[in-house]
C-alpha cells in the first residue's frame, strides 16, 4: 500500500512537473543582423530578460536579408512562425496589416509608446492603432576612405551637386582608383542612386503627387529625370569590376578592405564595414568619412532632406503576451543607450542619444533632427511588389538594358496595377 502510495505521489510530483515544463513559454525572434558584435549584445539582453522571467525563452533565429524578403509571407502564414520578426514599416508593413498576420499591441504599449520618437512610432502605427516598434534610424550617404580620396587629391568636402559627384569618379578613375563599390546582385544597394536622385530633384511635393496618380505619377519628370542623372553616372563605369555580381555584405567588406573609395549606403555600414572585412577590422575612424548625398541644382527638394530607414520589430498574431513584453525591454533606454554607445544605432528612445560618443553617429542623428522629410525607402514605402519593380529596372539601368524612360513606367505601371 506504501509502495502504490509513493508510486501515485511520484506520479503526481511527475505530473506537476510536466505542466510546469508545458506552462514555459518560447518566444521566437527572427532578425537579419549579421554583425556578430551587434547579435552578441542582444544575446545578452536576452539572456538578462530570462534570468528575470522565469519559464521564459527567447529563441533568436536569423535569416540573411534577401531570404528573409523572399520568404517571409510563406513564414507568416505557417503555424510555427516566429512571435517577433523585423521591419523597415513602409508599404510592406500596411500588406501585412490588411493580411492580417499581425497583433495589434496598441494596449500593450500604452504609456511605454510616449517615450519613443513620435515620427519613429508612426511609422509603425497605423489609424492610429500600433503594429510594431522601431528601434533605429538610419541615413543614406556616401562613406568614403579618406586614404584613397587623397590619393587622387579629391576633396571629399568640395562634393556639394551631383556635378561634383561625376567629376570626382572622373578624378578618381584617372588615378587608378576605383570610384565606387556596390552590391549589385541585391538590387536595393542600386535604388538608393535613383531613389536619392528623385529626393533631391522633386522633394516630398513630388512623391506624395506620384502616390496621387498626379503629374505621370512615378512615370513624370521627376523620377524620369533621376533615372537619366542615374545614367551619367552609370555610363563613367564607377563601379567595381563584377559589380552585378556582388551581393551586398561582400561590397560592404570590400569597401572595409580599402579597395574602393565610396560606397552609397546606410549610416550602420560605417560599423558594419569592420565586421566585414577580410581582416575583421577594416577602415578604422581615422580612415573613413562621410559626405551627404549630393544636390541636384534646381531641384525642389532640401539639401537637409534624408532618405532611410525607421526599422523596428513587428509581433505576429496570437503571440504569447511576453513578445510585446520582452520587445518593451528589448526598447528600453538603457538597451537602445548600450547599442547608441557601441555606434550601431542612431536610438528612438527619448533620452538615449546620450549614449552616442562617437563624431560621425553624432553627425547622423544631427542630419536627422533637422531633416523636415525623411524618405523611407522606396523598396519598402512602396510595398513589396512596387518595392520589387523598383529595385530590378533600378539594377537594369546599372546594367544598361533599361532606359531610364522605360524604367519609370515600368513602376508606374506597377503602382497603377496594385492600386
């Protein structure tokens, strides 16, 4: 009788212990981060936040950029899709609302959302509902390697218009220098010239009219122009030998290996580039500059006016409730100071730019205070479809099988076509 009495209060403590084991929660983490300094740093916030909620794991996975894109609207509608995945907001996110494969966190945030940057939230809020929140800004420039410029006796301060940008590829060239490294087989690195180009040539009137259907839409002057500006550039071969084959982490590495002297990219690249680099340690702060991207004269648009990104995390539908949790500690004052601190992100927390040491991120977030228009990437502003046609005529007109005429209709089309 003992014996079947110890038998049934081991079973029981078994059960018990089972329904504690089922009771833990897993909160999947899908990210694109490829800087192992950066992910070493979430590790450890993750880390941190299980030690203080017990029964609770944060699973991080990792996806490389394109793969991500490709398959993330087959991972959303799979049963066992990650609770946290990332975001550049735009159009992208809004299909993603209307599929409805995302949880409105709008409750969950109260309160916490007021110490965010009220331009980063609204980038992931939509009718006044929240989708996600943002965890960095970044700009789009050129980073330059102060070595090769002098080599060629360029002036990387004198490159104020697009006049200037021409003559010094031409300068440059003429010294046996490559110009310019990009990653051509990812496309997007390629959008960035036209993108900037219709920035600067018809500011935000331009692109707001092109949504409206207004003045040939994104098939009128202004982005017909930034392809043909596009052009001049593309007909001086700036780029490296191979540059369609190059997928964008090899540019960037090239670039930290001082075998190019630009490269058009993202503030975070000025980081990034070490990682990178076949050497692990690149072009050091006393090597590598930044110049804004070049006016357009008569252009409409501001010389103080951006392109980039307000990228963030988005929580999928029926997420257990510690995904919003854990995303309000992930962006927290403290976490975003840390990872300000480390020069990899310009912060959207309020308060946490304090943790910016280092000239050039200064500089950034500087850029981006005083900007009255940031231009989100078209790739994403545009959704994923348009985001697609822009990046492929963008990396034609780069390979020269595309006018710049027939590229512009070309997205036209296809805004007309998913609108």
């Amino acid at each position: 009788m003992r014996l079947l009495r110890k038998l049934g209060l081991a079973a029981t403590a078994w059960l018990l212990a089972q329904g504690a084991a089922m009771a833990d929660t897993t909160v999947k983490w899908l990210h694109i981060e490829v800087n192992p300094a950066q992910v070493k740093i979430w590790e450890e916030v993750a880390r941190a936040y299980e030690a203080s909620h017990p029964g609770v794991k944060i699973e991080m996975q990792f996806l490389e950029n394109e793969a991500y894109k490709a398959k993330l609207p087959t991972i959303l509608q799979s049963k066992d899709r990650p609770n946290i995945i990332y975001s550049w907001s735009g159009g992208v996110l809004k299909a993603q609302i209307e599929a409805d494969v995302l949880d409105d966190i709008t409750d969950q945030v109260k309160g916490y959302s007021d110490t965010l940057t009220p331009a980063a939230l609204a980038a992931f809020s939509r009718d006044g509902r929240v989708y996600g929140l943002p965890t960095a800004l970044s700009q789009v420039g050129f980073l330059y390697n102060k070595e090769l410029m002098a080599k060629a006796n360029v002036d990387p301060a004198s490159i104020k218009t697009w006049d200037d940008l021409l003559a010094a590829v031409k300068t440059l060239k003429a010294a046996g220098v490559t110009p310019i490294v990009v990653g051509g087989a990812d496309k997007w690195p390629l959008h960035f010239y036209w993108t900037h180009l219709a920035v600067r040539i018809g500011g935000k009137p331009a692109f707001d009219a092109a949504l409206r259907g207004e003045n040939g839409g994104f098939a009128g002057e202004t982005f017909q122009k930034s392809g043909e500006l596009f052009k001049q550039l593309v007909d001086l071969q700036p780029f490296q030998n191979g540059f369609l084959g190059f997928k964008n982490p090899q540019a960037v590495g090239y670039f930290g290996d001082g075998k190019a002297a630009m490269t058009l990219a993202i503030s975070s690249v000025y980081h990034l580039q070490r990682a990178l680099a076949a050497d692990k340690v690149g072009l050091g702060e006393d090597k590598i500059g930044w110049f804004d991207f070049p006016v357009v004269p008569g252009g409409k648009g501001a010389p103080s006016d951006t392109l980039g990104g307000i990228t963030g995390w988005l929580v999928t539908k029926g997420s257990p409730k510690e995904a919003v949790d854990f995303l309000k500690y992930f962006v927290s004052k403290d976490v975003q100071t840390r990872l300000a601190a480390g020069n990899y992100i310009i912060p959207v927390v309020k308060g946490a730019e304090v943790g910016l040491n280092n000239a050039f991120m200064k500089r950034i977030a500087d850029n981006l205070a005083k900007s009255n228009y940031h231009q989100n990437f078209y790739d994403q502003s545009l959704g994923p479809s348009v985001g697609r046609v822009v990046n492929d005529v963008t990396a034609e007109i780069a390979g020269g099988s595309m006018s710049p005429q027939d590229a512009a209709k070309a997205i036209e089309a296809a805004w007309k076509q998913g609108n």
